[in-house]
C-alpha cells in the first residue's frame, strides 16, 4: 500500500459533464485530473425521460473518456440545485436523525402535495443561528430517487464504484466553508446555475440562511442585489459578513463589480487551486483561471468523499 487514496467527483448540469480527480496523500489533497465536455443539446431535467438522461449522461461520459479518462473508479456526483427540493425547516432536537427525517418527508408532503415525498431521498444539515427564529433549524434537501437509480445504472455499466450524491449548491458551499480563511468572517456564496441561484449566508463557517431563486425574466444582477437587501440578511451583513464567492456556472465581472459597489463587500470567483495542490505535470486545454470557479461542486464532492 502506498498510503494514497483517489476518488473523482462528476458535476452534471444541463450542458456540461465535469469531473475533477483528487487524491490523498497523508493529510493532503491533490488534484491529479480535471476535465469537462458540453452536452447537446442541453438537459431540460423535467421534461427529458429517463431514458434520455441516461442517454445524455453516457454520451458525454464517453466524449470524456476518449478526452481524458479517469484514472480510477470511486466516484461521487453533484446534481444541478434544479432537480432537487430545497428548504428551510424548524425540527425538534429531542427527536432522533430517522425521526427527524420522518418528519421532513410529513412536512414536504404537506407543502407540496402534487409530489409522492415518498419516493424522495432526503437528507438534512443543521444550520447555524443568526437569522432564521427558533432554535432549531434545518436546510433540507430532497432528491427524487429516480436519479439515484439513473446514477447507479450509470456506474455499473461504466465499472465505477459511485460513494456519494449531493446537491451542486450545497456542496459548493460546504467546499468553500471548509477550505476559505479566515474563518472568523462570515461569507455570502452564490451558486449560479441555469435557471437559479442558491444564496449562501454562513457564519462561522456555518450556513444560517439558504435560499433558492428562480432567474425567471428578471435580471440576474438585480435579483442578487434584491436578496442581499433583505433587512434580516442586510444586518447580518454589516455585522460579520466582508467576502462573497460565486461559483456553479460563470459570472461576468461586472456583475462581480455591481455586488461589489451595492454592498461594499468584497465578491470572487472562488478559486479551488489556492486552497488545494495541482499535480505539478497536469495540463488543463480550453480552461482559463478565471474558470476554475465552475468545477467547485466536483472538487467539493470528490474532497468530501474522504
């Protein structure tokens, strides 16, 4: 045994496959291989059978492979915040994690009844206080199991040993918690994807506040000024909050400068590579550094597999 252990995480959009692989060397981690291919046309998650899904997913699977393949077979995943539900709930701490759970899956049954919660996968993480009343409070995030199926079909037909699926958002933020210094500042994270974003307020390293937007017609710009200037988060942030990360799919720098000038906060594409080591010989072909941001969740994911 060399004392090594690998894992790769694959970030599935609705137009990119990415995949980054990381290894562990001792208490290090390293990115050894990173590598992304588009899919078209893109996924519409609602709307496209399963069948399809798997369909897309493998095609682009292959396009990498003949690219830049894998070099081994534990595999974790990160989904698109779209396909998943996400909320805010209250919970009682007397109860147990499988009472807890229970719970969630009696709650989002009510809140969406057009929905069968138990064919649901649900997992929840404690959010810190801050914000949100009461003492308890909880980020739910529920994944219908269908494409829990699709990935594990996935992984047999292509020899991988699949450990862990997430929400995109939810692992980015996580990623970014763990690894940005210095902890004793808070953070606004902002994960931008297709057709939402998922704000992040975190203290201490921890989230108080998660919500979900959908960029309907509205400008995406206006839309995150909007949500920031919300007076419970807007006296959070003059308080304790001085940086904000974007990552998920790219922003402009303008739209950097304008959260910059509204807020006075300091915003940036989080940059992985500062916080973890690339192999010294690794190329990376069509992918500047000012896009590194986007392959946070497959870095997070595939970091979180240890």
């Amino acid at each position: 045994m060399d004392g090594t252990t690998r894992c790769a995480g694959i970030n599935v959009t609705s137009s990119r496959l990415q995949f980054v692989e990381i290894e562990k060397v001792s208490d290090k981690l390293l990115v050894t291989n990173l590598g992304q291919t588009f899919i078209t046309p893109s996924i519409n998650f609602e709307e496209n059978n399963d069948s399809f899904l798997a369909t897309k997913l493998q095609t682009a699977f292959d396009e990498i492979t003949i690219k830049n393949p894998l070099k081994n077979s534990a595999v974790s995943f990160t989904l698109p915040p779209e396909v998943f539900i996400t909320i805010q709930l209250p919970f009682d701490n007397n109860l147990t994690q499988a009472e807890i759970t229970e719970e969630f899956r009696w709650e989002l049954s009510q809140l969406f009844p057009f929905i069968s919660a138990d064919e649901f996968a649900i997992k929840f993480y404690e959010l810190g206080r801050g914000i949100l009343t009461g003492n308890f409070n909880a980020l739910v995030v529920a994944l219908n199991k269908k494409y829990l199926l699709l990935l594990k079909n996935f992984c047999i037909k292509n020899n991988l040993s699949p450990k862990l699926v997430d929400n995109a958002s939810v692992t980015a933020n996580g990623f970014i918690n763990n690894y940005f210094q210095p902890k004793e500042f808070g953070t606004v994270n902002i994960y931008n994807s297709k057709n939402t974003f998922t704000l992040f307020v975190n203290i201490s390293s921890k989230p108080v506040y998660v919500k979900v937007f959908q960029k309907a017609t509205d400008d995406f710009t206006s839309i995150v000024l909007k949500a920031l200037s919300e007076e419970k988060i807007k006296s959070v942030l003059n308080d304790s909050i001085r940086f904000g990360f974007f990552s998920g799919d790219d922003i402009s720098t303008d739209v950097l400068a304008q959260c910059k000038q509204s807020t006075g906060m300091e915003f940036f594409k989080f940059n992985f590579f500062q916080y973890l080591e690339l192999k010294t010989d690794l190329e990376i072909p069509g992918i500047t550094k000012e896009q590194y941001n986007i392959f946070t969740a497959a870095t997070g994911i595939a970091a979180r597999s240890y």
